[in-house]
C-alpha cells in the first residue's frame, strides 16, 4: 500500500520537520521565503519517503489462500473422504 505524496499525514509531518525554516521565515523575516519552501519541499520528500517504509513493514497484506484443488475425474478418492 503506497502513500500519496499529498496524504495529510506526510504534508503535516513535513510541516512539523521544516517548522523552524518556516518559524524564521514567516515570523522572524530573518529567512528568505523561497529557502523556507524548498526546506519544506525537501521534507514532503523525506516523510513520505519515511513513511512509506514505516507502512511497508507495518502493514503486511495477507497472502491470498491458495485454491483449493478438486478431485479430477479420472483419479479415485480415497474412503472416507
């Protein structure tokens, strides 16, 4: 099951990574904008990335059962069965 790069989960997680960037820039004004969003492009990157190898080793997906095998007409069935 992969992730989307736009999941909640991985923009939320970026934003919490790139949130000092974001902190200097937007509050400080001691970060130029364009270097805050290309950290914050970075770390969409990097989570989903962490992210989608936390889920494949998490959530295993069942193999499917094999088919069951039918007796075919020409051999016997044992007694009993």
């Amino acid at each position: 099951m992969s992730m989307s790069p736009l999941h909640g989960g991985v923009l939320g997680g970026a934003a919490v990574v790139a949130s000092p960037a974001l902190w200097l820039s937007l509050v400080d004004g001691t970060l130029p904008l364009s270097d805050a969003l290309t950290r914050y492009l970075l770390s969409v990157v990097i989570c989903w990335v962490a992210l989608n190898v936390v889920a494949a080793m998490v959530l295993v997906e069942p193999s499917p059962k094999p088919a069951r095998q039918e007796a075919h007409p020409d051999q016997e069935t044992p007694p009993g069965a």
